[in-house]
C-alpha cells in the first residue's frame, strides 16, 4: 500500500514497502539542471559522512516536471512502530530525536513520515534534502517539532492539535502522563528535553537493574514462590513481541466505536434499499391488526366496524398498488385520528407520492430525509420550494439546497448544526477546497474523521495543487521580470516560451482543483 503526504509545500513524500520517495517540482529548485542538483546533494551529504542520523539517497531521478529523491528502507521501521513500544523502550530513540535537533547545521522536515527508526542502533534516521539547490520550507521551530513528535509516539494522535486527552494515551499510568506533560507543556529549550529525557532513562534503567538483582536474590535462596508477592514492575515480565505490541493493540480497542459506525451505516444502506417492501409490510400489518380488532369488535357498535372494514378495504388496494386511494381515504379519517402505524404508512407515501408539502405539515422531522431525495434526484427546483414552505429555517435543508447550488460558504457554515453523515463529510470537504480553506480542511478531517485516508488523500492532493499554483504564478512573475527590464533577445525568448508554458500548467492546474 502506497502512504502519501505532503512535504515542503509542494512536495510529495511516498512510501512504499521498503522504498522512500520525496517528489519536488523541478520549478522550486534554484536551477533546472539535473546534473547541478545531483552534484550539489552529493557534497551535501558528503558532508555528513560522519553522521549517523541521516539517510542517503540511493537515486536522484527526473520524473514528470518533479525530480524525485529514492532512499531504501531495507532493516528500518516507519516512525509509527515506536507507538508499539512501551514507554520506557522509546526514550532512547526520544534521545536520538533531540540530538538531530541539535544539529543546527542541518535542516530536515520536522514531519514524522521523514523519520525511521533504527531498531539494531535504538536510533531515528531522517531524510536530509536540503542543499545549495533546494530550500526546505518548514515553519515549525525545532523544540515545538520534537515535543509534538514524542507526544504522536505515545498517543493515537497522527497530529497534534492541542493538548492530548489522557484517554489519547496508549499507556494512561502516572509515570508516562507526567513525562507527556512535562515534555509538552513545561520544557522550552533543546538542552532542557535532553537532561529531562536522559535522567528519566537513567532513572528507569537504575530501577530494572535493583529489581534484577533482588530476582537473582530470590532464586539463590531457592525462594521461587516469592516472584508472586514480589511487585515488580509489569512490564519487565514480557519483554517479547507480546509486550512490545500491547500499547498498540490496546489503542486498536479504540477503534471498535468506528467499526460499529461503519456497520450502522451499512444497515442503513441495506434498509433503504428494501424502503418499498417494508412500506406493504406495514400496510400489510395494519391491515391484519385490524382485522383482529374487528374480530374482536362485535359489540363496539356497527359504526365504528363500517369504518374499520374500509380502511381494511383500502389497505387491501395499497397492497396492489393503488397508493392514491390509501392516501385520499387516510385523509378522510383525519390524521390527528389515525393510530401511530396509520399516520407512518400515510407520511410514508406523502414523500413518495412527492406530497412533500403535506409531509411536512404532518411531520417536520422528514425535512432532511425529503432534501436528500430532492438532492439525489438533482430536483432543486423542488428543494427550493420546499425550503420555502418550511414555517422556520432547517439546517438540514439549507446545508443540501446550499451543497446543491454550491453555496460552499454556506455549506462550511452550516457543518456544525447538522448530524455529519459520510456524504456530509464528503461534501464539507468539498466545500474547504472549493473556497481554498485547506488548513481548515485538514483540521476538520482530523477531528471528525480521523482515519478516513480517502478524505485526507483529497486535501493533501488539493493542497499540493495550490502550493504549486503558487510557486509557478512566482516564477511567472520572475519571467516577466526578464522581459521587461532585459536586454538578451535569447533570456526573453527563453522567458517568453516559459510563461507560455507556465499558464498552461497554471489552467490545467485551476481545472483541477475546480473538479476536485
């Protein structure tokens, strides 16, 4: 499965298996010559021979307007494996993490799908890409960058938006709350996380090491049946895969809420899907309820049994599809005197019968499920009138009629009074990257649909198409430069078919991002 994401605003990070990509339009670098980018990434990085925390690109390559970093990831782990470690066996790559910091030397992208860990060396690695062709555009600054990493390792969070909750937490006890709290919230400067962490290491090594030697003391004195008693920290009992992996599969258990979501909805797609039969089924139980109660009716007056059998009489034409006759003769009983199942049969066959009108007035709460019908059958016109008939405003229809008309701004204004359905998420999305929003975008994916990689794929790809817009309207307007204050007929020309080119990834860009 291929992982994107991106990086240095119009950049693309990909992984997949055991290859790392990072993909940057060829129009950011300070030159457009292959062989000069190469050669400055090689003196980069030969530079830092002596480094251990840096990865080596095995290819710089040319691909489709982008040159494209290659690095092998054979023997190494996404930075997302340190969720499946307990605390204590993270702090030596939380070490490894300040320490590239510290090197103020060199820039990396503080983002945690440029860092793998090292598992035989207990160290992270990053991807160094900046040189003298490249510049890296990261505005996070390196405390704020390395707290919020260490904090991602040791919650379910991907990013961080805030203060996590403690139910974030794979592991929730006192020790590992004050380390998050004390790393987040309190320490302000490299050297300060640095002593923090080491001291904590040291602590916790000194602990394993006393409680060691009071086991071997136990099993000199044949003293066995005392490991029961003895209260040893839980986690020196497995030091496994099991133990390695329980964090991770704990925080798992979080997402059984969303499972059942997933499972909720698909009932619901299944029950709309036999909409027409359960519509005779309750016909057809009404009618053999009254039947009963007809049986059992004898002495109620000959009246009230006429009634009785012509509505009986009625559901029988309902059955054979005569809905018109159902409708006029529940009407005619008056619906304040129908039973609850009766008043439900005739709201069911108002809003088939595109009675929406007379649905409402009976029970305005089908207000949102009339609008998604309006809105599939692309009927605005009928939506609109709809709306209009309503006594008050109803989120619900405003939020389609606004998606319908794409009033995005609406649509955006609207998303937190409505139950957000998938094809509400999809659709306020949808709005975010019509109007440009992108960071709102990813904020509201993030919160209120986290995991869903299919929504945030369409924000970071809208996202990557903006950067890029930007950096060629840049680079136009440099050309223009050229041809208006140079001299070189061969640098104008040069200019003049590069704007041309320009506007036309500029319009197909546009296009793009209007369909997207």
């Amino acid at each position: 499965m291929v992982i994107r994401t991106i990086a240095n605003k119009v950049g693309t990070i990909e992984v997949n298996g055991n290859s790392f990509y990072f993909l940057q339009p060829l129009s950011t670098f300070n030159t457009d010559q292959m062989e000069r980018i190469q050669q400055a990434y090689e003196r980069r990085m030969a530079s830092l021979k002596e480094e251990t925390h840096y990865l080596v690109a095995k290819s710089l390559t040319f691909q489709s307007g982008q040159v494209q970093f290659e690095y092998d990831l054979s023997g190494l782990k996404a930075y997302d494996y340190l969720k499946s470690l307990y605390f204590e066996d993270k702090l030596p790559y939380y070490l490894s993490l300040v320490r590239i910091a510290q090197n103020m030397e060199v820039n990396v992208l503080w983002q945690k799908e440029n860092f793998v860990v090292d598992v035989e060396e207990q160290v992270l690695k990053a991807a160094v890409l900046e040189n003298e062709e490249l510049k890296l555009y990261d505005s996070k600054d390196r405390v704020t960058a390395v707290k919020e990493l260490i904090i991602v390792s040791l919650t379910s969070l991907n990013q961080v938006l805030g203060r996590p909750k403690r139910s974030d937490f794979f592991e929730q006890d006192e020790e590992v709350i004050r380390f998050a709290e004390m790393v987040y919230l309190r320490l302000s400067t490299l050297e300060e996380l640095e002593s923090f962490i080491s001291q904590v290491h040291v602590e916790i090594q000194e602990r394993k090491r006393l409680e060691e030697e009071e086991r071997e003391k136990l099993i000199a004195n044949n003293k066995h049946f005392a490991f029961t008693s003895l209260k040893l920290n839980k986690k020196l009992n497995s030091p496994g895969k099991d133990k390695e992996h329980l964090p991770y599969l704990q925080g798992k258990q979080k997402n059984k809420g969303n499972k059942a979501a997933t499972s909720k909805e698909s009932n619901i797609r299944f029950l709309a899907g036999v909409g027409g039969i359960l519509i005779v089924a309750v016909l057809l139980n009404v009618l053999l309820t009254n039947a009963n109660e007809n049986a059992e009716a004898k002495d109620a007056g000959k009246e009230e049994v006429k009634q009785e059998i012509n509505l009986e009489e009625t559901y029988r034409q309902g059955l054979l599809g005569d809905e018109t006759t159902v409708i006029k003769t529940l009407e005619t009983v008056g619906y304040d005197s129908l039973k609850k199942e009766e008043k439900e049969v005739l709201e069911v066959l108002y809003v088939r019968n595109r009675e929406y009108n007379k649905a409402l007035e009976k029970n305005p709460e089908l207000a949102g499920e009339i609008a998604a019908k309006l809105v599939k059958s692309k009927d605005i016109k009928q939506l609109e009138e709809v709306r209009a008939s309503l006594p008050e405003p109803n989120p619900i229809v405003d939020f389609d009629l606004a998606a319908a008309t794409h009033d995005w701004q609406t649509v955006i204004d609207l998303r937190n009074q409505i139950e957000l359905t998938g094809a509400h998420m999809t659709t306020v999305v949808t709005a975010f990257i019509r109007t440009g929003d992108l960071k709102t975008a990813k904020g509201f994916v993030e919160e209120k649909a986290a995991g869903d990689k299919k929504l945030l794929n369409r924000v970071l790809e809208a996202e990557k198409k903006q950067n890029e817009l930007a950096a060629l309207k840049v680079e136009k307007a440099e050309k223009q430069k050229v041809i208006d204050k140079d001299t070189d007929k061969k640098k104008i020309k040069a200019a003049q078919d590069r704007i041309k080119a320009i506007d036309k990834q500029m319009k197909a860009l546009t296009e793009e991002m209007k369909n997207g």
